[in-house]
C-alpha cells in the first residue's frame, strides 16, 4: 500500500467514528461509554487510536479523554469538541467536530465561523504554501463573524507514530518558516471562542506520551518502572495513550503516581486539559490532509 493509502485508510476509521460519536452525545450520557465506543470503531477500522479520545466540553479546549471509572456525563448545554485519531502502520489521521448539547444560535453560530475557517484553508491548501497563510485565512474568517481564534492552538505536521512533528499551523497570522510539502500530511485544526482568544494549562492531565528522545541515564533514575516503559513502549511506541489502557498492568491509583514519577524524570510527556483563559465557549472542526506534488487530498472527509 503506498503512503497515501495507508493516510486514507486511517482518515476513513477517523470519519466513521466521528459519525457514530455525533449520533451518541446526548445531555445525561457518560463520556466514557461514547469514547470507549468510538474507539472500538477505531480499533475495528485501522491499526488503532493514533490518541486517546478527546472530548472537551464548553470552556474546555483540548486534552481531556475520561479515566478510568469516569462518571462523568454530559451537561445540558454547551459546545462538544469531539477529536480522534487512527493510525495505519503509523500514519495517523486527526480529526475533529463540534457537537451543540441544546439548540442555541450563539453556539452555532460559533461552531459554523470555525467551520467555515477550516472549508476556506483547507479550500487554500496546495503544495508550497506558507503555514503563515492558513493562519491569515483562519483567522479573518473566525473574527469576520464576531470570535477570537485561539491563538496558541493550532495544526501541525504528522509523522509515522508522531501526532505533532514540530511544524506547527498557526491559527492567526504568525509568520513561522513552513510550507506545505508533496508527500508529508498535516491536521488542520482551527480554533474559535467568545472568551480571551488563547488557553492555559489546567490541572488535570488524562493524556500521556512517550518522549523519543529521554535523557541520557532514564533507566537508572526510574528504576523498577523501567519495565512500564517497557509496557508503553510495545503498546503504543510514541503515540500518546490513556491510563485506561494500562489499568490491566496496575491498577489507576499506583499507576497515575507511577506515570507522574516518569513525567517528572522526562521519560513521558503529559498533556494537561487545556482551558479557554476567559471561560468563553470554544468550538473546533478540524481535518486532515495529504499533500501530492499538484494537490492536496483531504483524509477524513
Ligand atoms: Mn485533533
Ligand atoms: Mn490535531
């Protein structure tokens, strides 16, 4: 299978599962019971979740997947960022939609200016553009609607087993040294809001990955807990994963203070929940896309 194959074949696990999680986030429902069903979708379509699935409500930008035991459910109100990844040997698709829990015209209104911010850069996309003109396009197409773009969240470069290759999509007109390049794939993911326009790190994390390059000595300073490393790298390489994917191993307690043990000696990296500064709503829609030497083909539509 040629690389685009794989990039396609894993953007088709990523729609169907978008679509059923769409179907089943309802007020009252738990967020445990729709990701575990979604990435069953996944798993069942593709080599697996590329990452946890997120499910960020409301004031929440990015980065919360449910724990293990989650209890919580949906509220009664509010905006759902449900974004999902699948791999095929490693080429990972990333995708994201906004879900209204009630009708409400501010939210919607919201959801469709980000919306329409991805469909006219995705309608821009094409090989040797700068990253710095999808942040342009993103950006005046979210504020022409009255909303802010989050300006510290943004796209970025997918690697084989690597969600963020360090090139980075900017949602605002920020100038940074990347183009579009034939035979590499990129998320394309603006962000809006009614609140301050960036996020700040909150206290929970629920997302951890393998740092590639751990510093030198890792294996003395974690000791016995080599062999979770071990674990984490058989089962997920540098992908990042959930706890619930390694309650089999300990249980949820010892294994979050051991995972934070191996945050702290730079052997994994967290993620921590991403929270809009003002508290304002925020909505997301993002897509996938793989750039030929004359086109650019969208993975997950
Ligand atoms: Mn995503
Ligand atoms: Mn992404």
């Amino acid at each position: 299978m040629d690389e685009f194959e794989l990039y396609k074949r894993a953007g088709e696990a990523v729609k169907r599962a978008l679509e059923k999680g769409k179907e089943l986030i309802k007020p009252g429902v738990s967020l445990l019971e729709v990701c575990e069903e979604v990435e069953d979708i996944i798993r069942k379509l593709s080599d697996g979740p590329a990452f946890p699935c997120n499910i960020s409500i409301s004031y929440e930008a990015a980065h919360y997947s449910p724990i293990p035991n989650d209890t919580k459910k949906f509220p009664e109100k509010g905006i759902v960022k449900l974004d999902l990844g699948a791999h095929v040997q490693g080429r990972i698709a990333d995708s994201a939609i906004s879900v209204l829990l009630s009708p409400n015209p501010k939210h919607e209104k919201l959801s469709n200016a980000v919306k329409e911010a991805l469909e006219k850069a995705l309608a821009r996309a094409k090989p040797g553009l700068p990253v710095s003109a999808i942040g342009t396009t993103i950006s005046a197409t979210i504020k022409k609607h009255g909303f802010k773009p989050i300006r510290n969240l943004g796209g970025h470069g997918l690697s084989p087993y690597i969600v963020h290759n360090g090139v980075s999509i900017p949602n605002v007109p920020e100038r940074l040294p990347f183009k579009l390049e034939p035979g590499r794939a990129y998320a394309i993911e603006p962000f809006g809001t009614n609140g301050a326009g960036y996020v700040v790190e909150g206290k929970e994390v629920t997302i951890y990955s393998l740092n590639p390059r751990p510093p030198r000595n890792w294996e003395l300073k974690v000791g016995e807990d080599k062999d979770l490393v071990d674990i984490i790298e058989q089962r997920f390489k540098t992908l990042p994963f959930s706890p619930r994917w390694l309650v089999d191993v300990y249980p949820y307690e010892k294994l979050k203070e051991k995972l934070s043990k191996l945050v702290k000696a730079g052997v994994l990296y967290h993620y921590p929940i991403l929270i809009e500064a003002k508290k304002g709503e925020v909505a997301q829609w993002e897509h996938t896309i793989f750039v030929f030497e004359d086109r650019v083909e969208v993975t997950t539509r």
